[in-house]
C-alpha cells in the first residue's frame, strides 16, 4: 500500500527532552507518569500498569492489539512535542521517484542524503513504524540537499520540484515520514 510522504519541522531539544522523560520513566517502572507522558486514559493505564513492567508493552511487536494503542499515544505525543508538519505530497509516487529517479542518482552527494532522509533506522525508536518509510536529516545535511535538489530542479518533474521547495521552506532539522 503507497502512503503519502510527509516533511516535518523537528524541533531536537523537545524530542530529546521527551526521550529523556520516557527513558527515565521506563528504567524506573514508573508507570503513573509514563501514563502521564503519553496522555492516557485510564483504560490504557491500567493496562499499562499490568504485567511485571512497564517496558514490556514497548517491547512487543507494533501490530500486537494490546500493544498498538501504546505505540500510536506515544507517537501522537511526540508529534505534538516536537514535530511540526510542514508539508505532505500530492503524489503517492513521491518515494519510488526520489528512491529512483536516475538524476538524483547520478549525483552520489543527493542519492546520499535522500536515503538517509527516506531511511526509519534514522529514527528514534518510537517513531519506527513497520513497514513505513521515514528518517531524519540535521539542519546542515537538509542544506546540502536544497542545493543539490536546486541545482538540478530545471531537469525535475513536478512531485520532485515540489518535494524540493518544500526541503527548502523547512528550517532546522527534518523527517520525513509516511505513516505518523
């Protein structure tokens, strides 16, 4: 199934913070506040507060029925924490054309960066869905890749030129991400 591809503004210091507060929270078993953190209700509480730890929930697998409605709090929180959705494509062809568009990658510098920006092992645990496509580029890394996409944008087609200006509009660090 092809989703479309979305960029989000990432603000590092929340998320970093956010990691924190749910690591601190997770090695000390303290399953009030890491209800708190994730803005649960009390069903889910309580079912966050069964079982030997806390942990546990967020080590079995996202499509576990128990376990996803976890996963989905704790990606809704850190999107209203430290993400900020700057664009979504039109086109559902969007990654196979960045994935395979021979004038992005002819230029190793661009293919690079598309992929480390397409690549969900860039990402930080929570936000790793199966099956979805996503990563991260710093503020640097983004740069590098608005001047490369710019360089080339005349020979783009349309869903790529878009996907440039986008990268471009963005300040600071990006992800992007097809299923948050």
């Amino acid at each position: 199934m092809r989703t479309n591809l979305s960029l989000y503004a990432l603000d590092r210091a929340a998320l970093r913070e956010l990691s924190g507060e749910l690591k601190e929270a997770l090695l000390d078993d303290d399953r009030a506040k890491v209800a708190g953190l994730l803005g649960l209700g009390p069903a889910l509480a309580g079912r966050l507060a069964s079982g030997p730890r806390a942990v546990d929930w967020f080590l079995r697998p996202e499509d576990d029925p128990q376990a996803s409605p976890l996963f989905a709090s704790l990606r809704r929180i850190a999107k209203a924490r430290a993400l900020s959705l700057a664009w979504t494509s039109d086109e559902l062809s969007l990654e196979g054309r960045l994935r395979d568009f021979d004038i992005l990658r002819e230029d190793a510098a661009i293919a690079k960066l598309i992929d480390q920006l397409l690549d969900p092992a860039r990402l930080p645990w929570f936000l790793q869905r199966p099956g979805a496509t996503g990563g991260w580029l710093d503020v640097a890394k983004r740069e590098q890749l608005t001047a490369g996409l710019r360089a080339v944008e005349a020979a783009l087609p349309k869903e790529l030129a878009d996907f440039s200006e986008a990268v471009a509009k963005i300040e600071g660090d990006v992800i992007a991400h097809d299923r948050l």
